[in-house]
C-alpha cells in the first residue's frame, strides 16, 4: 500500500519529537493493512511514574491521525478522483 512508503519510522518519529526520546519502529500487522508503531522512551517512565498529562499515551493514535502525508497527484487523480477540486 502506498501509505507503506509515506509512513515511515522516520516520518513518525520527526512528528513524534517532542515526546520521544528513543527510537520508533514500526511493525507491518499483515491481514489488516495496519502498522503499530513503538515509540521508545516516550511516556516519561509511564503510569504513575510518570508526570506528563497523558502517562500511558492513550491520544498518541489521535495525534498521529492529524498528521498529513504527501502523496502524488497521479495516484490522488487515479485512486481518489472525488477528493480533487472541481474541474482538476
């Protein structure tokens, strides 16, 4: 899939960079056309230990999802024709 190569553990991690301080990894899920991404070191010790608003990153999946990938115009214009203006 295309998101495969737009969503990279470098593009994670560069979002990412004001909560972790560790590496990112990211694991294919085959089947379901998913990834899960580890982000090393970013919960500040976690749970209890931890003194950030949300110790066990329960919003991280939500911030991810506000991030915005490039992608080709030929293959928005061939895969996804309604989501272009009028008249492109």
């Amino acid at each position: 899939p295309i998101i495969e190569r737009y969503l990279t553990e470098e593009v994670v991690a560069d979002w990412f960079e004001h909560f972790v301080e560790g590496n990112v990894k990211r694991f294919a899920l085959p089947g379901v056309n998913a990834f899960n991404f580890m982000l090393y070191n970013a919960l500040g010790g976690g749970g209890i230990a931890s003194l950030r608003i949300d110790p066990q990153a329960k919003a991280y999946g939500q911030i991810l999802l506000d991030m915005q990938l490039p992608l080709p115009a030929a293959w928005v214009k061939e895969n996804l024709p309604e989501q272009l203006p009028a008249g492109k």
